[in-house]
C-alpha cells in the first residue's frame, strides 16, 4: 500500500514503519524457521522472492504492512539501527465477509451504518500479527502493534470490522485479541483456526488509550522520537 509508505506510529515501547528492502534480509531469515512458518500458515520463500514479496505490500492497495521496532532497542542506538530493532510485523488484508460473518458483524456493531469514507475495498480488514524475535514476546508489543496498526486504519480507511484468523492452538494469540474486544465467530477444522471479528466502534476505547503519535518516516529517520 502506497498510503503509508512514509508513514511511522511512534508508540510507546514499539515503532512501527514501512516494509523497506532493507528489512528483508532479516525478515527472510526470520521466515526460514519453520515454527513461524506454521504459526503464520507461510511457505519458506527465496530471498529473491521475498524481494518481489515486499514490493507487492508496497504497490497493492489491499494490503497494509509496518515492521515492529523495539523501541529501546531503537534508542539505544540513537535510531540508527532499525534493523537490530526488529521484532516482528503486522499486516492488514481488505477481505469480503461471506453472509454468515457480515450478518455476525452487523450484529456486533448493532447494524449501525457504514461511515461516509469508507471505502468499498475495505470494509473489512483481516488483522495479522507476529513477534518473530522470541525475546520480544510476553511483553505486550503484540497487543500494542496490533493497536497502533487498526487505530491507523480506522483512522485512514475505516473498515466497518477487523477479523483475526488464528491457529486454534494459539491460544495466546487468542486470548491477546479477546482481551481488545474480539469475538469468536467460527472454527475450521479443516483450516484449524477460528475466526474472531471487531467491529471498528467497539474497538474505540481501545485506540482513545493507545498513546501514539503519526510522522513521516523519512523525517522521523533523521530524527526519532516518540510520545513520553
């Protein structure tokens, strides 16, 4: 996605910025272990591969990307060293809802209408998120990158619902998306995962508490910071 490709959320222990060609690397490396390529239902790919894959975030107009930076990591290096700040990514896929969860949705939202910028792309956006540094994780990084992102969204393209798919032996991804506000709607057992849905108002409390602030990334590369 174009929109955000000079955008970074400043957050308060995470720094989330586009998917440049000089995370690759790293992610490649992260993306040939096969416990993250189970977790994230991911085939191992060629870096050269990878390559093409981030140029598809970048151009396609149904995906939304950021990196996740730790931002101490960051700090310490006075915010040049994105890349031993790395800890993970966190995506969003306009999807369509089939007629059982758009009826699911319209229930949870109370059947309240579609806002007036809303887009016909996304009018439900699929969240994924994932920690792929194991020292990175049980830290709320994941809660708060999941956040940051879906307050970026509804704030720049306003999805009516947020849907998480989830391995249904995640339970701590599970439980993560609970805790903000998801409902479970179905399980696959030919997938096995289950399926929980949001709709973006009751998501609100959530984005009113999350402390972040929106700047550009090439600006905001020559000088980081973030909210106190």
């Amino acid at each position: 996605m174009r929109l955000n490709e000079n955008t970074a959320l400043v957050g308060v222990s995470v720094v989330l910025v586009p998917y440049e060609t000089h995370h690759v690397e790293k992610y490649h490396k992260w993306m040939e272990n096969a416990d993250l390529q189970l977790l994230t239902g991911s085939e191992a790919l060629t870096l050269e591969q990878e390559f093409d894959m981030q140029r598809t975030w970048r151009e396609d107009a149904d995906k939304c990307t950021f990196i996740i930076l730790d931002r101490s990591i960051l700090e310490a290096s006075a915010g040049r060293d994105e890349i031993s700040a790395m800890v993970g990514d966190v995506n969003l896929f306009a999807i369509q809802l089939d007629d059982d969860h758009e009826n699911a949705a319209q229930e949870q939202a109370n059947a309240q209408p579609a806002k007036k910028n809303e887009t016909a792309l996304w009018q439900a956006a699929e969240c994924e998120i994932m920690i792929a540094e194991e020292t990175a994780r049980r830290k709320g990084y994941g809660r708060e990158a999941m956040l940051l992102m879906m307050k970026y969204a509804a704030e720049n393209f306003c999805p009516r619902v947020f849907v998480a798919k989830i391995k249904s032996d995640n339970t701590i991804s599970q439980n993560m998306f609970n805790k903000m506000g998801f409902v479970k709607q179905s399980e696959s057992e030919i997938f096995h995962e289950v399926t929980m849905m949001a709709p973006s108002e009751k998501l609100l409390v959530h984005f009113n508490n999350v402390v972040s602030k929106s700047c550009m990334y090439s600006a905001w590369r020559k000088h980081p910071t973030a909210p106190s």
